[in-house]
C-alpha cells in the first residue's frame, strides 16, 4: 500500500513540479522522485528506517528533511558524505524527494 | 543428497505457482478481469546485487506484475566485507544472506541455472528441465572470468591461487591459506587492468589483509602487483598506507606490475620482467560479462553487454534488459551499490513499459567505502542522471585527504551502516 501510494505520489510530484516549476523542468527534466528516493535506502534503510551506525530518517517530517539535504548542500550543516550526494539535486528534487520520505 | 531434494521441491513448487499464474492469464485472454491485476512477466536472472534488487522494485512498483527470480545458489555471498573476512575482522555467515525476503516480498524464487534464452520466442530453459515465458527479461549474471587471457590460470588453478573475486569458497580458501602462512610469508596480490568490478576492491583488500599480517604475521610483506598505474581513491589509500602499513609494496603498470603469465604450482607470479615466488598467491584476473549474457548474444566485441541507457534494454535483443557488473553503463562504476541503483531505475523503465507509458529520465548513484583498517574508512560517492551517450554526473566525489582519525572512524562506522542497509534493501 506504501508503495503504490509512493509510485502515485511520484507521478503526482513529477507532474507537479512539471506545471508549477518551468524552470526546475528546463533544468533537469522530468524526474521520478519515487526512483530518487529509493536510493537513500542503501544507506538510511527501507523506508528510512535504518538498521544502525547510519541515521534514520523515518522519524523526520519532509520539513526537516528538506531543511538538512540544503544545509548538507550548501555546506552549513557539516556532513562526511552528504554534501557530496545532496549537491546533486535541484531544488525541485529535493522538495520532491523529502515529500517521499518525509512524515 | 538432502540439498538436492530441496532444489527438486523448490522446483515442484515453483512448477505448481506457475502453472496458477497460467490459469490467470487464460481468464484474461478469454476476457474476465483478473484480480491479480495481470499486468505482465517479468523473468530477472541472477539473484545478486543487481538481480535481487530489480524483482524486489519491479513488484514494488507495479504489485500486479508476476515476478520470477532465477538464482543457482540457495545463499548468496556478497563480495562487499568478504575483504573484512580475509582480514579477519568478520565472519562469512554476516555476508551470508537467503532468499526469504525475497518470497516474502512476492517474488517467486527459483533456484535453478538458466542455460539459454531465446529472445525472439521470449523463453528461457532452464539446467532443471523448464521452459520459462517472459513478457521483459531482466538479466544480471555478474562477471566471469577472461582465463583465455592469461596463461597458466584456469578454473583448475584457483584452488591454489585463489581469485576470491566472487565470494564464498573462495574467500574460505583465500582466508585459510593466509591464517596457515608462516610468519615472513610473502603474500601477493595482482590487480587486473580496467574494467573490472569493483575497482577499490584490490586496494581495500591490500589495506585488510596487511591489518592481518602486521597483527599477525609482523615479518610477513604484501607485494600488490598492478596492471594499471593509477587506481581508485589512489592519495586515500597512499595517505592510509602512510600511516598504517610499511608491509605493503605496490608496483605501478608502467613500472612493471602487470602480471601476465600465472605458475599456479609454485605460486609464482610473472610479470615482463620478473618472477615472484609467493606465499600465497591472490590473482585477481581480468574479466567480462557472466556466461549466459554471452550464450544469449548480448554481448559486443568488449565482452560486455551494450544498453539503452534509459531503459536498460539491450540494444541486441529488444525485450531483455542487462543490469550490474555484465552491462555497458558509460560513467557508472561496476559496483553493488551501482548495480542496486541501475536495477531501480530498470525496474521502473520495465514496469513503465508494460503499461505502454514513456519511461522517465532515471538519476542513479554509487558509494563505494573501502575500509583501510577497522576504524578507519573512505569513500567515493556520486549522483547521475541518464542522458543518450550515457550517464552524467550531478555531483560525487572522493572523501577529503588530510582528515584526523575521527573522521575516518566516522566513516567507518558508516560503511558498516551502508553494507546493513543495502543488504536489508535488497535481501531483507
Ligand atoms: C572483493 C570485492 C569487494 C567488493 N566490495 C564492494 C563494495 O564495498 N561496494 C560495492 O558497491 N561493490 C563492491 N563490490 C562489487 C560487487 O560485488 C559487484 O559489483 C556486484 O556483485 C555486481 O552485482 P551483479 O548483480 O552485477 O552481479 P552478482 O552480484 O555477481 O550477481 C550475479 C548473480 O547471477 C547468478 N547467475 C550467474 N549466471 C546465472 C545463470 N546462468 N542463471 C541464473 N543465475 C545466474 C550468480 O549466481 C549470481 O548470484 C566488491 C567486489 C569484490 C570482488
């Protein structure tokens, strides 16, 4: 149910971002925020929910993880590896990817 | 005996859900709704970082698609911390992981060798006797191994000079003949020129096995003979080296490193120039796509399979798609985590294309940590997004040099959180 509620949610936010954001779109495409948002769970576990040693991030609102991933990227928020990974997404995405995973 | 009765009612079993799943698709044909929601048959071959993960997220986003999973091995050993079992910091049962999540999740797992595919008819037989239909075949068979290139190693030869570049016997036999080396036994380890999987790997397992020896075998030397003249977070692992190990010696390609003839008796490596009587000897030989990707005629003239880079489609034969180690993924790394994120975007595309909609532009991305001791890690990460002459980096790059010892246990701690999670991602 999880999922089919993140494959919906994905098409939604892509097709959001794609009427609301011309630019973000001309920046980088049309995207899948559900795609985007799996790859966090190398890391942070399915759904967030991490096994150990990594934080988890199920506990987190799409507020706060939106928050962190810019901080990460702009450097404020000191990170090991996150700056270098969070630099990779647009604005768009980021919205897009702590809509995902976010409470 | 008891292993093979269990393969044998897998199979029956297997035989039993298929045989449901064909009476579904009659209904649909002769035009009742299926509850199911039959949206299609999905096949993946190989059931290892690439595989698994792809019928994992092929169920996960389409739960209506029927999802089979063909994997010889009732285990699956992961290469990821199979060097921190050489270097004795963990056991092989914590990289030891069963399909039961798998099922669990949906998939049907069959236990069984594919020995061929035919792309036009869109089956596959099996070693076990079956004929299997797919509607989109997604294959991730890893690596095997080029022993026409080097004279004197073959399949025979690894049992004296281990390759211990799939996991499981191998690490075993790897590990029991460093543990059985005297102390001021010469090890030797020779990295293969690129492309090869995991490409920190023979660094990685430089940096473990010399943590073996100089708690161990303080006498002992580590001889890395290389191929290539630059590697993988190449200051990183010298920075490391610096402070941790005077046991290793590397010999650069240009200065000499390539071993290219291997005398498996005597556990000497040959390279142009010289000899090199070993203690125990780890060859890690050059490679390409597993066999079947080669019986099916995906491959191209590398040795490797070519690929829309979108879809994951072969660009030989429409309707099966190559993942992980086996496929052409221009600006991608052959690695794990590479292969779990390239099986998210396929499944997506498969799942995309059986409803007849336009796949989307996939992003992916890797991190490779490496451990040079147990408290003391590095990485190499970066995001991608698809683009017709391959895959574009967003961002990424390697951990920053001159960081103190905090940083690098934090670092550390965080690989063994990457390999918890990654393994739950896909195996849980
Ligand atoms: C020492 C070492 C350390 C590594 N460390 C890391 C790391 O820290 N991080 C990382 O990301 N990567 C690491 N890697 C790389 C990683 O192991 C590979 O990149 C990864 O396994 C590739 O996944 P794959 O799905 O392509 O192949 P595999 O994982 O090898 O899976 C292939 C599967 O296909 C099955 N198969 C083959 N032929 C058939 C057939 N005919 N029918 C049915 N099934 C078949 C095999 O049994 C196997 O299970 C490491 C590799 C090594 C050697």
């Amino acid at each position: 149910m999880t999922n089919n509620r993140l494959v919906a949610l994905a098409a939604s936010v892509a097709a959001a971002a794609f009427l609301a954001c011309p630019a973000a779109v001309q920046a980088g495409g049309q995207f899948n925020a559900a795609l985007i948002a799996s790859n966090c769970a190398v890391c942070h576990g399915p759904g967030g929910n991490s096994a150990g040693f990594t934080p988890s991030l199920d506990k987190l609102t799409k507020e706060e993880i939106a928050d962190n991933l810019r901080k990460f990227r702009s450097g404020e928020k000191p990170s090991t590896i996150m700056r270098r990974f969070a630099k990779g997404f647009s604005d768009a995405q980021v919205d897009a990817i702590a809509a995902q995973l976010g409470k | 005996m008891s292993k093979h009765s269990a393969t044998r009612n897998t199979r029956r079993e297997f035989l039993q859900l298929v045989g449901a799943a064909g009476v579904v698709s009659a209904l649909t044909l002769t035009g009742r709704v299926s509850l199911a929601g039959s949206s299609g048959r999905v096949v993946v071959v190989g059931g290892g970082f690439g595989g698994a993960t792809a019928a994992r997220y092929v169920k996960k986003f389409d739960p209506g698609i029927d999802v089979t999973l063909i994997e010889p091995n009732i285990e699956y050993v992961t290469c990821p911390f199979s060097n921190a079992v050489l270097g004795g910091i963990r056991e092989m049962t914590a990289i030891t992981h069963a399909y039961k999540g798998l099922s669990k999740a949906g998939v049907k797992v069959l236990h069984d060798s594919v020995s061929a595919v035919d792309p036009v008819k869109k089956t596959l037989a099996t070693k076990g006797g079956d004929s299997i239909a797919y509607d989109r075949l997604i294959m991730s068979p890893g690596v095997d191994f080029r022993f026409e290139d080097v004279p004197g190693y073959d399949e025979a030869a690894t049992r004296m000079v281990p390759h211990a570049w799939k996991a499981g016997q191998q690490t075993v036999n790897l590990r029991r003949q460093l543990m059985a080396m005297d102390d001021g036994g010469l090890v030797i380890i020779a990295s293969p020129g690129n492309p090869f999987r995991c490409p920190p790997g023979p660094y990685e397992r430089a940096s473990l096995i010399a943590y073996y020896l100089k708690h161990n075998k303080p006498r002992s030397k580590l001889l890395l003979l290389d191929a290539k003249s630059k590697f993988s977070k190449m200051p990183l692992f010298l920075e490391g080296w610096a402070i941790h190990y005077k046991n290793i010696e590397w010999v650069a390609g240009d200065k000499g490193g390539e071993v290219i003839e291997v005398d498996a008796k005597n556990r000497v490596a040959i390279t142009d120039f010289d000899k090199h009587k070993a203690a125990v000897f780890n060859f890690i030989p050059p490679q390409k796509a597993g066999a079947i990707a080669h019986g099916a005629g995906l491959t191209d003239k590398s040795g490797w399979c070519p690929v829309d880079f979108s879809t994951f489609e072969s660009t030989i034969h429409k309707g099966i798609h190559v993942i992980g180690d086996a496929a052409i993924v221009t600006g991608m790394p052959k690695s794990g985590n590479a292969a779990n994120s390239q099986a998210k975007a396929c499944a997506v595309a498969v799942a995309a294309l059986l409803k007849g909609d336009e796949p989307t532009t996939p992003m992916t991305s890797n991190t490779c940590y490496s451990l040079i001791t147990p408290e003391y890690g590095i990485s190499v990460t970066a995001v991608w997004t698809a683009s017709p002459d391959g895959y574009k980096k967003n961002s990424g790059g390697v951990s920053p040099k001159g960081q103190d010892a905090a940083f690098r246990k934090l670092e550390a701690t965080y690989a063994r959180g990457w390999y918890a999670n990654i393994s739950r991602d896909i195996w849980g």
